[in-house]
C-alpha cells in the first residue's frame, strides 16, 4: 500500500506521527538542483539511484534499490524504486534484481520481475538482464541499467547509458567498473 501527498500526511496524523517542518527535509544543495531545473522551463533532472543485490550461503537473495528521485517532479509521485517487481526484486530460487532508469517505464513493464523471472526460467544473469534493457527500448524506447544476481550466486548487469559505475564482492574478491 503506498500514500502519498496529503494522503500519506493524513495517515501520519492519525497515527499520531509528530509533524516535522517540510523546510527541515531540505537540503541546500537540493534546493539550488530545483533553481537550475526551474531556469531550464520545466526539465526535470534525474537523482542518483544505488541498487543492490544479494545472495547469502543459504541461497537466499536480496534487492534494494535506493534513488535520489527527479529534481523537479510532479508532487505526489512515486517511482519505480519502492514498487517491488518494477525497480526492485527479489525471489529465492530465481534470483534478484535492482534497475535504474526512466520509472515510468520500468513501471509499466515491471522489469526486475521479468529479469529474476528469466532467470528462474534458466537463463544465465548477463542474458536476463541484457534481455530486460533490450524490453525497455524496444517496447517503450528507454534507456537504464540492471544488476541481477541468480540463485547460484552469478552476478549479471547490463546499461544502455553511457555510464553505470558498479562494484562486486564475493569470499574476499572484488570486481568494479562502470
């Protein structure tokens, strides 16, 4: 279930949540990114979003999926970061998987479901998630990136943009690029 604008604030005030000043949430630097989208007539500007992914010795798996939000979006929105089977996912058995990219569009596709379902399906990570950004252009024409981790422990990661920095960590090794 998810609230938003004054119905998130209404709910809050039932449950008897103290009302925190909305100029204390923020910052100085958030507020000069809105005077730079709003000179530019109404672009928006995409946050940051850290994504991760998991599997413990058992074979359980995690996905969490962390976004700075758009500068500049309409009141009320919610994206595709909290919606688990849109930017985030995770299944025991199949796998996990966290996105980035225009939410919009991975809402309406639900695209980390559909990666962690190909690869419970069988397919190796790199191709499940290499399939899911090729979904996203070719049904909707957007741009993104995945990382994925299989039930075996198999990372996979995929971009259509020009840069996804990233970093890896199994039994004492490393692995990073972008």
């Amino acid at each position: 279930m998810f609230y938003a604008a004054d119905g998130a604030s209404d709910l809050a005030r039932r449950a008897l949540l103290p009302e925190v000043d909305p100029a204390l949430l923020v910052t100085d630097r958030a507020r000069e990114r809105l005077a730079r989208v709003l000179t530019q007539r109404g672009n928006v500007d995409a946050g940051n979003t850290v994504g991760a992914v998991a599997r413990d010795a058992r074979g359980n798996v995690a996905a969490a999926t962390s976004t700075g939000g758009i500068t500049g979006k309409r009141r009320g929105r919610i994206g595709d970061s909290p919606v688990i089977g849109a930017g985030t996912h995770a299944e025991n058995g199949r796998g996990a998987a966290s996105m980035t990219g225009p939410g919009e569009a991975i809402l309406r596709l639900t695209l980390a479901f559909r990666a962690t379902w190909a690869m419970g399906q069988g397919h190796p990570p790199e191709l499940a998630a290499r399939e899911s950004l090729g979904e996203l252009f070719d049904r909707l024409g957007g741009v993104g990136g995945i990382i994925v981790v299989d039930g075996a422990g198999r990372l996979g990661l995929s971009r259509s943009t020009e840069m996804m920095p990233w970093a890896a960590r199994w039994e004492g090794s490393t692995r990073a690029g972008s």
